[in-house]
C-alpha cells in the first residue's frame, strides 16, 4: 500500500478539498490550505509555499469554477486554472512528487453523440473550459508524475452546488424548469475523494499516468438529476414538511435555448470510465447511488 510523508492539499474550502481531506489522511500527513494560505493566481506565492513544505504528493482539487463570470474574467480564470496547474507540476518534478489535479467535461464541445473518451479531441466552447484544458496541457508538458481526473457536474451535501441550489429552489418555488438536453454524470465529492485515495493507495513511483476520465456511472439529463433530488429527498417519512414541499411532478423540463447562461455548455459531456477501469480496476458507485448517499448527508445535516 502506498503511503506518503507529506501531503499537499489544496482548495480545502471547495466540495472536493473538503472531502478529500479526511480520507487523504489514511495516506499521510496532509498539510491542507485555502486559497488564504496558497494563492494560485500568485505563481512565486505557489513556488514558495511547495518549496516550504517539500510535499511528495500534491493533490489540487482548487480552482476557478465559476463558468459563467470566467466569460468576463479569463485572465484570472487562465491564471488559476492555466497556469497554475503547470507551476505545481513544475515543482511536483523537482520534488520527484505525484501530482493529482482534477479537470472537466467542459474541455469537450459536446457534439460527440457517445461517451467521450480520453483520447477524444477537446474543444472547449467556453472560457471555464479553455483554461482548464490549458492546466492538462502545462501538467503533461512539465512530463513529471501526475494524474489528471477529469470530472462533472460535482455536488454534494458540503458547499455551492446543483442539489443543494435545487433543494433550497424546491422549498421557495411552486416549480422548477430545468433544462432537460444537456447530458452528463452527476458525480458526488464524496465519491471523488473516495476513489481518489483508493487510487492512490495502489499507486507507485513508475505506475500509469495521465488522463482519466473520473464520473459516478451512468448519465442523465439536469431535469432527471433534479427530479431524482427532489424524488430522494422528500421520500422519507421523517422528514419535517416543508412550506411547499416540491415534488417530481413539479419540475418542468426546458431547453437549453430557453435558458440562456453567460457561458455556453456542452450538451453531450458524458465521459467513458473505461480506462479508469482498465488500468486501476475500479468503477465509480452508480449516480444514484451515490447522490442518495449525499441525500441522507443532507438531511441529517439539517435535523
Ligand atoms: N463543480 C463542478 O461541477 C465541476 C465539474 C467538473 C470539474 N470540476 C473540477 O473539479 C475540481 C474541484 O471542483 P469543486 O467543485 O470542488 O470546486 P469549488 O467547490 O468551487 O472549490 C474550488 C476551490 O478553489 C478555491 N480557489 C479559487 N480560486 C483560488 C485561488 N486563486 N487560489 C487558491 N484557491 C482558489 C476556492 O476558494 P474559495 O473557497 O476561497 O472560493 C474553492 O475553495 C476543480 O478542478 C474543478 O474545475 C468541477
């Protein structure tokens, strides 16, 4: 089992660095910052802190994800997303350290009618997923040891998400209109971590690298997503009633074209597991599983 002296997580306040911290702890010592303590729009700032704490793993779920204000912001979106992925390998290699960095469907324009897989051209169609794709491109150029897992649409109990905005949506509106022709996989933080510290316990100096596609299996539309929150939230007895407690019946279905965002999405993201399963023999639970899991978190939460 592969253990580490030192563990450098970054972005502990989004939903992935905050599930990743309790489980990456089972590998080793985790030295876990915010964006207070590491800010990856400063590249000297970054050099300094990994120079300081010699890690030999980094692990970097931080990142700018706000797809829609990235339109009007690239520069600082490039620099966090672009940019930085490319120092902290730089400094990975020194150190002879792994790098785990987490990417996007978004890197995709969606045009692909079957599950994307690793090897697919990208082509993003918004700013959020240029600069991504320029992070994949600065790790792999460096050529030191990484991982890059590229994921979607992440949500869970913890932090700024789709199920939760939903749930609070489903407790102020009578109904919800959801968009119902962009296809991806819902993926749990929880699942990430989980799979990622499973990863990196059979993980060894000379072990496979890259690319991987990294999403809960199956795929769905946001309408269904939103219909199954709803479905699992409000199907235990227990929970109090809420004042206008929305159920399936009261979500309605939409096109992308009668929502307009800032950021124009994919609408076919959906990513093939396949090599992640080829080379680590590992399958991530399915998106329902793994959403009622995140459901029942939820709701213990807010007892
Ligand atoms: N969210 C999704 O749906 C989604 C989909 C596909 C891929 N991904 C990828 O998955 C990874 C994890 O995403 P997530 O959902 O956990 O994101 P998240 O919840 O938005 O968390 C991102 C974290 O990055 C931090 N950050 C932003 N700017 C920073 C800076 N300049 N320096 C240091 N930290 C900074 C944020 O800090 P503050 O807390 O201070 O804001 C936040 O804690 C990212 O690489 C993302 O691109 C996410």
């Amino acid at each position: 089992m592969a253990t580490f002296n030192k563990i450098l997580l970054t972005g502990i306040n989004g939903q992935v660095g905050h599930a990743l911290y309790p489980k990456l702890q089972s590998l080793g010592e985790v030295i876990a910052l915010g964006r207070d303590q590491l800010d990856l729009s400063k590249p000297d700032h970054i050099r300094d802190i990994v120079r300081t704490i010699k890690p030999d793993l980094i692990v970097n779920p931080a990142a700018y994800t706000a797809v829609d204000k990235a339109e009007s912001e690239p520069e600082l979106a490039h620099a966090i997303n672009g940019i930085a992925p490319g120092i902290l390998a730089e400094e990975a290699k020194k150190l002879n350290a792994l790098l785990v960095h987490y990417s996007t469907d978004y890197v995709f324009d969606g045009t692909k009618t079957t599950p994307y897989i690793e090897t697919d051209e990208p082509n993003p169609i918004n700013v959020y997923g240029a600069s991504k794709l320029a992070g994949e491109k600065a790790i792999q150029a460096i050529a030191g040891q990484h991982l890059i897992f590229r994921t979607s649409w992440v949500y869970g109990a913890y932090g700024r998400n789709f199920m939760r905005t939903i749930l609070k949506l489903a407790q102020e509106n009578k109904s919800l209109r959801i968009i119902s022709d962009q296809f991806g996989a819902p993926t749990a933080s929880s699942s990430i971590a989980e799979y990622t510290t499973k990863i990196l316990r059979q993980w060894h100096t000379g072990h496979q690298h890259g690319i991987y596609h990294f999403v809960n299996e199956g795929h769905t539309t946001w309408f269904e997503f939103a219909k199954e929150i709803l479905n699992l939230y409000f199907e235990f007895p227990a929970h109090p009633s809420p004042p206008h407690a929305s159920t399936s019946k009261e979500v309605i279905g939409i096109s992308a074209k009668e929502y307009t965002t800032t950021a124009k999405r994919p609408s076919n993201s959906t990513l093939s597991t396949f090599k992640i399963y080829t080379d680590f023999r590992l399958t991530l639970p399915k998106w329902q599983d793994a959403l009622r899991k995140e459901i029942e978190l939820c709701r213990s939460m807010t007892r």
